[in-house]
C-alpha cells in the first residue's frame, strides 16, 4: 500500500516510478513497531526545491504491537509523526479477521488526511489475486 500526501502532484502513470525510486534509495523499515524505530528519510525544513519529497517505508504488521494488540491508530501517530509525503506500507489488512474485518487501508487514509493506492500481495486464502491487467 502507498500513501501520498500530496496525491494531486504525482500522476497514477507516475506512480512505478515513484516506486523505484524509493527501492533504488536504499530506503528501508524496521520490524520492530513496539520500539517505534522507523528509518525514513528525514523531512527537509528546505523549501528551495519544489520537487523535493521524502519517503517512508513501513511494515505494520497488520497494526499489531508487541503487546498484541491492533491499534491502526498509534501506527498512523508513528507515521504522522515521521512527516513523509509517499509512505510504502507492507502487511496492511483489508477485511481480515485477524485486524477486526477493517479496512486498514482505507482508515490510515484518512486518519492521515492523504491519499491510498492499494495492491493485494495475497489474496482470500492466502492465494495470489488475479492480475489487473
């Protein structure tokens, strides 16, 4: 899952390599959430460059914590608190049991005010969804 922030400046066709870029980066998450560490690049104060945007990346492990509890909201304070403008979510649930059937997706949306792009790595039964294309 993406979440852009600023959605209106980056085009959909855009969007792979926005993709690449942040692979290319060397940009990557901890799987630690209980610690609160998350390795991002930090956001620049400067605005002398327009096209400047930072990245994030994150696996919130269907929002659970080392306390075992699912709590999309305090991974939505860690994100906030990071101020990226792309953030790269992995293991973000969508009508799964194990999150309380909710759409985790579209709730880290707008609890941040921002946009979602969302692509299925496995599907109903832990089978690959169907191509897209």
């Amino acid at each position: 899952m993406v979440l852009l922030r600023h959605a209106k400046h980056i085009g959909y066709p855009f969007l792979p390599l926005l993709l690449l870029i942040c692979l290319c980066q060397g940009v990557s998450s901890s799987s630690d959430i209980g610690s609160h560490a998350i390795s991002a690049i930090p956001a620049s104060s400067s605005t002398t460059s327009p096209a400047a945007f930072t990245i994030m990346t994150f696996n919130i492990h269907h929002g659970e914590g080392l306390d075992g509890r699912v709590n999309i909201q305090r991974i939505a304070d860690l994100i906030q608190n990071a101020k990226a403008d792309v953030i790269a979510l992995q293991e973000v649930d969508r009508y799964r049991w194990r999150s309380g059937y909710v759409d985790q997706a579209k709730e880290l949306a707008e609890l941040l005010g921002m946009e979602m792009r969302f692509a299925p790595n496995i599907g109903i039964f832990g089978r690959r969804p169907k191509s897209h294309i």
